[in-house]
C-alpha cells in the first residue's frame, strides 16, 4: 500500500484525528530480507550474507498525550490498544505481540514518555521466510522512537527488536532478520557474523543481476518440532567434537578434519548427527566465500555455492520438501539463472536465485508453467534489489490529520 493509501487508511480507522495538525504526524519503514546464503548457521556461531528487499512494513502515527498506544493493522484487519505506563501484557492477537514486544524493549530503555496512534501496512509476504516478523519489530520500534523524538544506536535496536520476538512470541530467532531490517544498505547484501555481529557491506549493485525470489506458498507443520530438533543435533555434534577438540565452543569452530576425526570408525557419532554438522561447517564457508564471490562480481561461482548449499540443506539438514525442489530444479532449467536455493527455516517458504536481468521473465514464466503441473499449487515470485535499511520517511500528509 503507497503512503497515499496508508493516508487514507488511516483517516478511516481514527476519523477523530483529523485535524489533529500535519507537523505531529510520523511515518517510518523497515524493510523484509532474503538470506542469499548461510541458512542454519546462525544459531551454531556462523556467518550469514541477507540483503534487505524492496517490500516493507511502513507504519503512519500520530502521538498521543498519555501512555495508551492504538494500532491498526491492514493485513489483520484488527486494531489493538494497550499502555505503555508499566509492563506490557503478553495477550491479545498473535500479531499484535511482535508490536508489544517492541514497544516493552523501548519502555524499557525509557523511550516512552507518550503513546501513539498508528496504523501498520506490509508488503512483505507472510510465512514465506522474508522476515515479517522483523520488519514489524524494527519498524514498531522506529515508530515508538519517533512518536517520542528519541534515538537509539541501530545494533542496539536490532537486539532489543531480537529480545522482543524471543520475549513476547516467544520465537528464539537468531539476530540476522533484525539486524538486516535495521541496518541494510541499498546496493549491498550484508556479510553477518553470528558470533560477534561484526559485518561487512558485500556490493550487489550491478543492473545486469536481480535477485528473484519465489514462494512456494506451502508451510508444512513438522517445522517448528524440526528445528528444535536441528538445534540438539548440532550440539551433540559439537560435544562429541570437544571430546578431541576441547576448544570447540560451536560448530563455528569446527572444521570437517575435526569432525571426521569425532565420528571415529562410526561409534562415536551416529550418521544423523555427522550430517547435520557437515551441512553446517560447510554452509559456514560456503556463505564466507559467496561473499567473496559477490565482490569479484563472479556470479557463476556465487550460484554454484547456492545450488551445493541447496543440496545439503536438502540432503544433510534435511529441511527442504518437494515444493522446494521442485523450484530448484525450474530455476535450473532456465539459461541466465546462476544460482537458486532455498532460503529460510525449510519445509516450505521460498527459494531465492540470481539471475541476469534479462532472464527474470523466462525464470518466472518457467515457474509459473511447470510448478502447477508438478504441484498442484502456484507459487509468487517476484524480482527484488538490494535495499536500503529501516527509517523514517519524510513524508507529510495530504488531509489524514
């Protein structure tokens, strides 16, 4: 939804604030991501390498003389109301607790000294692993800041948005979603250290490339037990590599000699465990060298890193499905396409490609023809840029208040 319609919005769900005066009213943006690469190597200490995508959640508000903060949300369609005076209550709508969560970690930084009215738009896809969640945490919190003319340093933001997803949804995230809505950059996608949230700006500027990204719009239940499960299997692995490399904290520091050398003749590791570490030591260089690949501007080498991390998230980490491959394959199939994997948590969501500008119509008419027949479902796809990260937009409305 433009900001004109937003506007419009707005004026309909609090036909009360109008003429409230133009010069009070905010409006901020934060942006969804795709992860290009290094899928399940947050949480084991690895590197991550997103980009921000041009799909947003914009917020539009108007502050308040008290505590009480209203929202509306267009895609829910519900409006929800709290105070922001003591510690917000984890209830109401599911969506409605990415908002409280966000403006509880500004209360609790004392950023809030008013409420707000405001409605909440999106462009990001729901469910399909391009960060809702997060672009609604750090665009809730730019509003909170905005609504009460206070700043707060983005690495900051981005953990206390990553407290509030753990706290209030009770999601135990890693800290890539936040950090890329928060801190992306327009042209560039964003090497990310897990370990110490160190990063470095990788160029992904060139017209000639897009990224394309396709939702097989299919979640399959078993995922949230699965990665729970992912989760424990990675730490046994790490334990079962500490018995002979005492210094190995996470898989992050694991090297395949070292776990060639845990499994031993085979006892001391089961085949399960082995593979789901070697997805991860191998993911972790692959996405060190994808980076290095995107700087050269070697394309080819960069999708052929995507295709093997798509093989050993399907093989070894065992988090792909059918709709998922099937999209691999289509991409492959298509001259101009140098690279396609799956990106997100798995078992559903979307893949993500690298593609020469001229190819993005073929790759999305290829899509769109065979995936029905092999699936029975249509997928969404769309091609995206590397985008700029959250902020506030200057902006002044037309009427709305």
């Amino acid at each position: 939804m433009v900001l004109r319609a937003i506007e419009q919005r707005f004026h309909e769900v609090f036909p009360e604030l109008k003429g409230a005066g133009k010069e009070r009213v905010f409006a901020v943006r934060a942006p969804g991501r795709v992860n290009l690469i290094g899928e399940h190597t947050d949480y084991n200490g690895g590197f991550v390498c997103p980009m921000a995508i041009d799909r947003e959640m914009t917020i539009v508000g108007v502050p308040r003389g008290d505590t009480k903060i209203r929202m509306h949300s267009t895609l829910a369609n519900q409006t929800v109301a709290f105070d922001a005076s003591a510690e917000i209550a984890k209830d109401g709508p599911p969506w409605s607790l990415y908002a409280k969560g966000s403006v509880e970690a500004m209360r609790r930084r004392g950023k809030v000294k008013c409420g707000f009215d405001c409605l909440a738009d999106s462009s990001v896809p729901l469910g399909g692993g391009l960060s809702s969640s997060a672009s609604f945490e750090v665009a809730t919190a730019l509003a909170t800041l905005a609504a009460n003319d206070e700043s707060l340093d983005r690495v900051e933001l981005a953990l206390a948005c990553q407290w509030a997803e753990h706290t209030y949804p009770g999601v135990p995230c890693g800290i890539m979603d936040q950090f890329i809505s928060a801190m992306g950059k327009k042209g560039y996608a964003m090497l990310l250290d897990c370990r110490d949230q160190s990063r470095r700006y990788v160029p992904l500027d060139d017209p000639n490339v897009k990224i394309v990204i396709s939702n097989t719009n299919v979640h399959h239940e078993l995922a949230a037990g699965e990665y729970g499960k992912r989760r424990a299997q990675c730490e046994a692995a790490v334990a079962a590599i500490q018995k002979k490399h005492a210094q190995v904290a996470l898989l992050r520091d694991a090297t395949m000699e070292m776990l060639d050398d845990a499994r031993g003749g085979g006892d001391e590791m089961d085949d399960v465990t082995y593979r789901r570490a070697r997805h991860v030591i191998t993911e972790i260089a692959r996405t060190v060298d994808f980076a290095a690949d995107l700087e050269n501007r070697d394309y080819k080498r960069c999708g052929e890193r995507m295709y093997s991390s798509h093989t050993s998230l399907r093989d070894d980490y065992e988090v792909s499905c059918t709709e998922l491959d099937i999209l691999v394959e289509i991409a492959r199939g298509v001259q101009g396409v140098y690279g396609a994997r799956m990106t997100g948590g798995g078992f559903g969501g979307c893949i993500v490609a690298i593609v020469e500008a001229t190819a993005v119509e073929k790759l999305t008419a290829a899509i769109d023809a065979e995936y029905p027949k092999r699936t029975g479902k249509k997928a969404t796809t769309f091609a995206t840029v590397a985008s700029a990260g959250a902020g506030k937009l200057e902006w002044r409305p037309s009427h709305v208040v």
